[in-house]
C-alpha cells in the first residue's frame, strides 16, 4: 500500500508517485477504459488496478470516517508501482490528459479560489513527474 513519500522515484521496473497524483491519473485512465479497448494504456490501469483498489477503498473509509488521515495519505504518502520502460509513453499521455483537464477547470473558475490554488499546484506538480517520467525529446511510444 501507500509509504511515506520521499519525493519522485522513477527507476528501473518501478515508479513510486504521491497518492494524490496517482488518483487522479487512475481516475483518468478509468474514464477512458472503456472506450479504449485493449491498448497499451489498458496493460498499465491492469497493472496498477490491485494497488488502486485498496487505495481507493482506504481512501473512502477514511472520506467518511478522519478526514485529516485522509488528507494526510493524500498528500503525505506515495505508492510504489510496477513500470515497465515500455509504458513510460502511455503513462505520460495520460498525464498529459489530466494536465489539460485541469487547466479547463482552472480556466472556468471564476475567482482566485483557495480551489484553484490547489488545482494550479497540481497542474505544476504533474507537468514535473511529467519530465521526469518522460523528458524532453524522450519518446512518447
């Protein structure tokens, strides 16, 4: 399950991201599960949906329950997830994906927002594992 976090890990065979970036691309790559089919996008979300599930179940039970724990494994905690070389393009699609939904969102909101702080944090926080998962001139598969 989730660790503390000590920063962005991206090694050989394994990614280790913070919870809340990894909910949101989980989230993303439901969203278009079925519509995709049998893609490669869809061996990373079968690779990743056991660790998921018990995340999003703590993360529920937590919701209803405390909601400074669930803050905190959100924001305090990572995963550390199989990667194969071979998914590091889908993964940064995907990311790519939510980084452009939350710039829609971000760009609807009509104030300064405590909301939109956070969403602009998250957008610049996912374009960085965006680099380091694929850098600059780095193949997007």
């Amino acid at each position: 399950m989730a660790t503390r976090r000590h920063g962005i890990r991206v090694s050989a065979g394994e990614v280790c991201l913070d919870v809340w970036q990894f909910v949101r691309i989980m989230v993303r790559l439901e969203e278009t599960a079925e519509v995709r089919g049998t893609r490669s996008r869809d061996r990373l979300y079968r690779a990743w949906r056991a660790p998921w599930d018990e995340i999003d179940r703590e993360l529920a039970r937590l919701g209803k329950s405390d909601a400074g724990a669930f803050a905190d494994l959100m924001m305090d905690h990572g995963v550390v997830l199989p990667f194969p070389e071979n998914q590091k393009g889908q993964l940064g699609q995907t990311i790519d994906e939510v980084i452009a939904q939350l710039s829609k969102t971000i760009a609807v909101e009509e104030e300064d927002t405590e909301r939109r702080h956070h969403l602009r944090f998250e957008r610049a926080e996912l374009g960085k594992l965006r680099k380091r998962i694929v850098p600059v001139g780095g193949s997007r598969e």
